[in-house]
C-alpha cells in the first residue's frame, strides 16, 4: 500500500487538474487522452500499480479530479499515489578512481563470486551431485578441487527431492556434515514468498554466504519463457543477493537443440544468461560417460574449461583446468577430428564421405558443408595437432586430402606439393606435372608405404 500523502506545490511546475469521467481509473482512455492534451501521459505501467494497489472494480460514480505534479505526484479526493522519478546518481572518473571500494569477494576463489550465478546441465547429468558437494565443502570450508572456499552458512533448496534422497547422497558423499548447512524441500516462488524467505533465512544467520536454489524453474514466476520474464525473474533474484552480500546459486535445465556456444544451450532466452553474473555449463559428449567439461564464464573471472570426472561415490573429480592447460579452449571439434585423423592416418576423397566417416562416433552429427567450414576455421590448430588438408580438382570433381604431419619426415612436403616422386613397384612414378587428363586410373600405387597409396584411384595429383 502507497503511503497517504498531499500534492506537492512546485512553482515552476504548477500542479495541473484533470478531470476524469466515470469510468475505471486504470486503463482509462479518457484520462489518457486529458493527460495529453496537457502536454502530459498517463504510463501503462503508472495505470497497472493504480489499478492493482487501489482502484481494482472501483468505478467513480462521478467525475473526479487528479493531480499531477513534477515532483511525480498523483492525487485524487480519495488517495494518493506517490510515482516519484529518482534522479540519476553519477560519479565523475576522477571521483570513482580515488574512492576505496571493497574487491569483489568469492565463495570459491576464482570460480564463484558473489552476486547471481547459474549451474546449467541435461536431466539426470550430475548437476545436484555438484552442488551438494559445492555447499558441503563451503559449509565446512574445504577445497572444491584446487580452489580454496570461503567458508560460512549454506542454504541448499532442494525443490525436487525429499529428505530420504538427501540423507542418501550426504551419505554417499561424505562422512561428516557441519551444522551450517540448511535444507529444504519446499520454498515460495518469486511471485510468492521466495524472497522474503530467503531474506528471513539471511537474517536469522548472518554468516551466510552462499544460497542453492535445485531447480530455478521450481521458483519461477513467468509461465511464458520469453526474453522480458526470463530477464525479469533473473533480475528480481540478482538484486537480492546483491542486496544481502551471498552468491545465489540457480540450478537450471538445458535445451535439447546442439549449439557451439555453452550459453546458448540453457533452457529459455538469453534474458537468463544475460542478467547472471557467473554461468557454468555441465556437459558430456555422450549420456554415460564418467567425464564432463564444466565450461565456466562470467563478469568476474578468466573464463575456463575445466574436465572433471565424477567417481564412484559420486563425487566430482577435476582432471585438467584451461587456465593450466590452454589447449582446453580450444573447440571440442579439433580435439575430435585430431582423434579421428589419428586413427585413419590420412584421408583422400570426396567431402561427403570424410563426414559419414567422422559422424560415425558423434552424438551430434555435422553436414558435410559444416565439417569444411570448420576445418578451414581451425586449419591452424589443426597443424599444430599433426592434421594438414588440401582441397584440389580432378576431371571436374573435388578431391579433399587429410594426412598427418611430421616434421621429420620428408614425405610431408612430397604430398603437399606433388607427389612421392619415386618409382614403386608394381607401379610408375607419381607424376604431378601431367594435366589430370593425361593420368591414368590404371597408375595406381599399391604400397603402403608410398602416401599415395590409392587402389582404383590412381595418383590424384
């Protein structure tokens, strides 16, 4: 409820009148309409607060008159409704440059600070396995991997377990639990009560630092998943931890749709991602896998890569962080195509067949335009795994060839720039100067040795 108040007088800026007819205040034409012919508007959202706070089925049995000031006041005989416009508060660089403000403080060094962040994984991957050992660790002040945790309060909002399943993974994971670590198994929505709770919870234990919310749609507000409610519920919950200093930590879904960039897979709009502070994404090349690679990206931290594993008692294990290990940023397709190359060795033929053979082992198959898109992207990375690839033209057909490189064979400048040029037996000397009419299919070199060694084909140079 708005507070009573009077209009407030402006002598530059004179209060105008206007008078209503009957009608519903809220969603009032004619009020519209009076207001503008006053040089003034009456705002949707200004008329939604009125009808929603006061005059919800209220009609005015006879005309009435508001007032409406600078100071953003409207009045009427009945109420009043205060629709104050802060001004903008600034600071000038040299101001900002010189004041003393407090660094940003993690809950995990280097990996989760405070603010809003978001674990995003598929169904059933290990995302709650994550968190729980994430809150036990911080609740208890130990290592999550390499990265020292702030220890304090934890508050775990468990929304699609039951208590036997908790006790059941607490047992799993470890042997002893700090008495700051707080469950639930049920909590308001945004919309309902969720954020008093957890201010509630906050100020009853003031050392809390870190608030697990598993899973974000449980809390949601919005039905409809579009840019303006996603980026609206993000908000209201980034605002709070901000508010009350924790980092508030959103378990969330991924789509089923593939797509290169991490943050693009998260279920809903980029409003989700956009107004998060920190985001990590859980992920497995295959459904069943021990191993995953937790992409990690925010406002506050390097972004990294880190390959995990989880054990036996399922707990997260780290194997190699990009920070320490670059080559983990680089796109999971050359590391994918340097295994499959490893394996054939080398490769001479038409594009389309070189990505039948590649898909074979990929959950998430590539058209054969795509694969030599990413081939020239990466052909750098590329060689500097061993793979090099020349695409040339024979009797009007493409030939795509893939070999591995090595520095000290002598070989790889041979097949790049024309052929082995020695004579095998039983067969002729490859010959690179002969227009691709003059060479014979029947000039096949069958020696394993020699890297054109192509049956049925002929020397394709």
């Amino acid at each position: 409820m708005f507070p009573k108040t009077n209009s407030v007088q402006n002598p530059d800026f004179p209060p105008i009148q206007v008078k209503v007819e009957g009608t519903h205040l809220a969603g009032s034409r004619i009020a519209d309409r009076k207001f503008a012919g006053k040089g003034l508007y009456f705002l949707p959202e200004v008329r939604n607060r009125v009808k929603g706070k006061f005059f919800s089925g209220w009609r005015l049995s006879k005309p009435r008159f508001l007032t409406y000031t600078s100071e953003g006041v409207i009045s009427t005989q009945k109420r009043s409704i205060i629709l104050q416009t802060k001004k903008l508060q600034v600071i000038d660089g040299e101001t900002l440059m010189d004041t003393r403000l407090e660094p940003t403080r993690f809950v995990v060094e280097q990996l989760l600070p405070q603010g809003l962040s978001l674990l995003g994984g598929a169904p059933k991957i290990g995302k709650s396995w994550l968190t729980l050992d994430l809150c036990v660790r911080v609740a208890k002040g130990e290592q999550l991997w390499e990265f020292p945790t702030r220890q304090g309060t934890v508050l775990y909002l468990c929304l699609e377990d039951k208590w036997q399943r908790i006790q059941e993974r607490l047992n799993d994971i470890t042997d002893e639990v700090p008495p700051t670590i707080f469950f639930a198994v049920s909590a308001g929505t945004i919309a309902d009560g969720l954020i008093a709770q957890i201010e509630a919870f906050v100020k009853d234990r003031p050392g809390t630092v870190l608030v697990a919310i598993d899973t974000f749609q449980m809390v949601r507000q919005n039905s409809d998943t579009n840019y303006a409610n996603d980026y609206q519920d993000i908000l209201l919950l980034k605002r709070l931890a901000d508010r009350l200093g924790i980092c508030l930590l959103l378990v969330h879904h991924l789509r089923k749709m593939f797509d290169a960039d991490p943050l693009n897979r998260l279920s809903g709009s980029t409003g989700i991602s956009g107004a998060a502070d920190m985001v990590m994404i859980l992920d497995k090349s295959k459904r069943g896998e021990q191993n995953a690679t937790l992409t990690c990206t925010g406002r506050d931290i390097k972004e990294r890569q880190l390959e995990i594993s989880l054990s036996e008692n399922h707990v997260w294990q780290l194997i190699a962080d990009s920070v320490t290990q670059p080559a983990l940023l680089l796109d999971p397709f050359v590391n994918q195509f340097a295994e499959f190359m490893r394996t054939l060795e080398r490769y001479e033929g038409g594009n389309t067949e070189l990505t039948d053979l590649f898909n074979l082992d990929l959950p998430n198959p590539l058209t054969a335009k795509a694969l030599k898109q990413k081939m020239n992207k990466h052909r750098f990375d590329l060689e500097v795994q061993g793979i090099r690839f020349e695409s040339t033209r024979s009797n009007g057909t493409r030939i795509l060839r893939v070999w591995l490189s090595d520095a000290s064979d002598a070989n790889d400048a041979s097949f790049a720039t024309g052929g082995c040029s020695k004579i095998c037996d039983p067969c002729v000397p490859c010959d690179p100067v002969s227009p691709p009419a003059a060479r014979s299919p029947l000039l096949a070199c069958v020696r394993p040795e020699c890297r054109f060694h192509a049956p049925l084909r002929g020397c394709a140079r």
